[in-house]
C-alpha cells in the first residue's frame, strides 16, 4: 500500500497525547502511579511533620508538584497540547510531504531529507483514534492521518499493524 501525507500541527499533538494515554507514561518513563504514590508520601510527610520549620513546607510544595505531574500524566490534554505544537514547530516539518510504502514486511516512509524503514516487529507502540493512526517505534513517531488514506487503505493499515477494527 502507498500514499503520501504530511503531518499536521493538530496530529502531532493527537499522536502525542494517544501515545501518553496508551502508554501512561511521561517522557523521563516513571508510571503515573508513581507519580501519586511518590508525591502523596512526600505530603503526607510534610503535613505530619509541619511545626519543624521549613523543610514540611517544602515537602508539601514538591509533594503537590509530584501529584501534578501525575494529575497532567493520566489526562495529557490539560497540559500538553500547546507545549506538543510548540515543538512541532520546532522539528521543522510543517508543510513537508511524506510517501509511505506499507506492506507485511513492515514500513518505509521516505521525505525530503529523511528515509525510515521498520519491521512490525520492531513497533512497540501502536494505536488509533477518530483522526489518525500512530505508530512507534525506536524514538520515532510514525503518524498517518486519516484524511490520507482510503476506508479500504485504513482497513489494510488496521490489519497488519494488527490494530482492533474501528
């Protein structure tokens, strides 16, 4: 299967928060349970200890930053969007036309610059939402709007990538 596209400001952010949500994880890798066990410890700490100066104050302050994190981690799209389009712009791809060549063996995108080749073995992530499909892989954020492939192109995409059917 073949076809051209380019990636959009509002699919990079989608692609983004899709691979946040599946993966619930933030870039540094902690898990969010992490984030509100850690930062629960660290406000319990502080308000158990808060007549010993300053310190407790801290520890509240950092506890409730932690539980943040965690909070913005399982609902990305409180935070991120904006920070995702920022960095779209920042990578320089606006504008720039992409053709895919997917088949059984796996994917090979070719731009301007730049040639990706990868195996479906080599896909650790992958998902779908209404707007697009994402795929990733070694560092690498493979996105497919929709509005460039066929419904039969989105079936064969579902099918070897081995996605549940929309």
């Amino acid at each position: 299967m073949q076809f051209e596209y380019e990636v959009s400001a509002d699919n990079y952010a989608d692609a983004l928060i899709l691979y946040y949500r599946l993966n619930r994880t933030r870039p540094g890798g902690a898990s969010i349970r992490t984030y509100f066990l850690f930062g629960g410890f660290l406000l319990a700490v502080g308000l158990v200890e808060r007549e010993r100066g300053l310190s407790p104050l801290l520890l509240i302050a950092l506890g409730a930053l932690i539980v943040w994190f965690g909070v913005a981690s399982f609902f990305p799209r409180l935070s991120s969007r904006r920070n995702y389009r920022k960095h779209y712009r920042e990578l320089g791809i606006e504008g720039k036309k992409y053709q895919a060549n997917i088949s059984e063996e796996g994917l090979n995108l070719t731009g301007d610059d730049t040639t990706w080749s990868r195996q479906w073995s080599d896909i650790s992530s992958k998902g779908e939402d209404k707007q697009l499909f994402m795929l990733y892989s070694r560092g690498t954020l493979f996105i497919f709007a929709k509005r460039y492939l066929s419904d039969d192109q989105q079936r064969e995409l579902r099918t070897l990538a081995s996605l549940p059917a929309g």
